[in-house]
C-alpha cells in the first residue's frame, strides 16, 4: 500500500492509498497539510469516475481542508461523485457547517449515527 504522509505543526497528516480512487485520511486535514492533500487527491478529480475519501481516522479538519474536498467535489460534478465515508461526527460537523453536500459531497456516516426521518403521514380519505 502506497503511504505518502506529512508532519507539520497542527500535526500529522497522512494519505494511503485504498484502492482505484480511494483513498484513506489519517490525523489532521487543516491548514499547512491541505497542499498534501491537494497534490495527491487533486488529479483525480481530473478524471472521470468516483473518488472515495475514506475519513474514519481523520481527527481534524477545518474550514480550509473541508475547502479541499468541496473543491474535488466541485471539479468532478457532472463527471463522477465525491464520496466521504465514515467521517466521525467532529469531521461530519464541520463538514456540514461548510456546506459539504450542497456542493456535491456525498457524505456517508457510519450505521451507527445514520438517523432516518419518520416516513411522511398517510393522506387523509376523503
């Protein structure tokens, strides 16, 4: 598995390689460490297809890192999905305050914080 990391000083920051456009986040996606994420995750969005941020271990991210995935996202509309899986629910927050899915993000959260609405009432007979 290919591991391409960075320390900085918000702390580290690593990107693995899961798979064909897939890729796993570990540690902290903010500031100085967005140019990694830039520089690896960024040509794929030139590309036709899904791209899959796996972000379970992802402990921080701030407003310029959730920037860098809205941006892939933007880049692929109408080309392929950006797909954010099991973010925990700090990364979900922020991701959400940000604005995520309305700029494509598709943001799927672990089973256990996935929190279906009541179906709709029944329309009254007449």
């Amino acid at each position: 598995m290919n591991i391409r990391g960075v320390e900085a000083v918000g702390g580290a920051f690593v990107i693995e390689f899961a798979g064909h456009r897939s890729y796993r986040l570990l540690g902290d996606l903010s500031g100085p460490n967005v140019s990694l994420f830039n520089e690896i995750i960024g040509p794929a969005a030139d590309e036709d297809g899904d791209v899959i941020l796996k972000v379970g271990d992802l402990e921080v991210l701030d407003s310029s890192g959730s920037r860098a995935i809205q941006d892939v996202a933007s880049r692929l509309a109408g080309r392929g999905l950006l797909r954010v899986e099991r973010p925990s629910e700090r990364v979900a927050v922020v991701l959400d305050l940000m604005g995520a899915e309305d700029d494509g993000v598709m943001i799927i959260l672990p089973d256990e914080q996935v929190a279906l609405p009541p179906p709709p009432p029944a329309p009254a007979q007449a």
